[in-house]
C-alpha cells in the first residue's frame, strides 16, 4: 500500500452503535481507555484492522524482524555507561 504524498483531512459521520459504524461517544470512550485522543485511537484501529485484513496478501511486510534484523538493531543500540549497582541501600 503506498503512501500519497499530500494528506487530506479525512471526515467522519458518526452513527449510532451497530456491527459497521461507531458513535461518536464510544470513540470518545475508547479514547479514554486507551489514553489516546481521537485521531490516535482512530488511526490505531485501522491499522489493526489493516493488519487483520491483509496479514495474507502483506504477510511479509508485517512479519516479525529476523535474527539478522535483531542483531543489526542490537549492534546499533547506545552502549550503556555507568555501573550496575548490586543494591540502591
């Protein structure tokens, strides 16, 4: 799926509760829940509805980092400095 280059607002009609549409006050409720604003829970449910749908036709994008990948960020990752101590007492 490609990303457009110019983002247009995108606007939603809220509707009563039922298997297809969302009210505006579960938004809100979910929101709150979630700690999210609106926009963040709205973009997070359709991206795990985008993962949902087409984990089949994407599955590769979506897949898990391999070992490599792992190594590759573990190697890149800020070395820790100071020492551990054994007690905070």
């Amino acid at each position: 799926m490609p990303a457009t280059t110019t983002q247009q607002p995108l606007r939603l009609n809220f509707k009563d509760d039922t298997l297809t549409t969302v009210s505006r006050d579960a938004l809100r409720a979910l929101a709150k829940k979630l700690g999210f604003n609106e926009t963040q829970t709205a973009l997070y449910a359709l991206a795990r509805l985008r993962d949902e749908v087409f984990v089949e036709q994407d599955g590769e994008k979506l897949m898990p980092l391999s070992k490599t990948q792992h190594q590759a960020i573990a190697k890149a990752e800020p070395k820790e400095k100071g020492k551990v101590l054994g007690s905070l007492l």
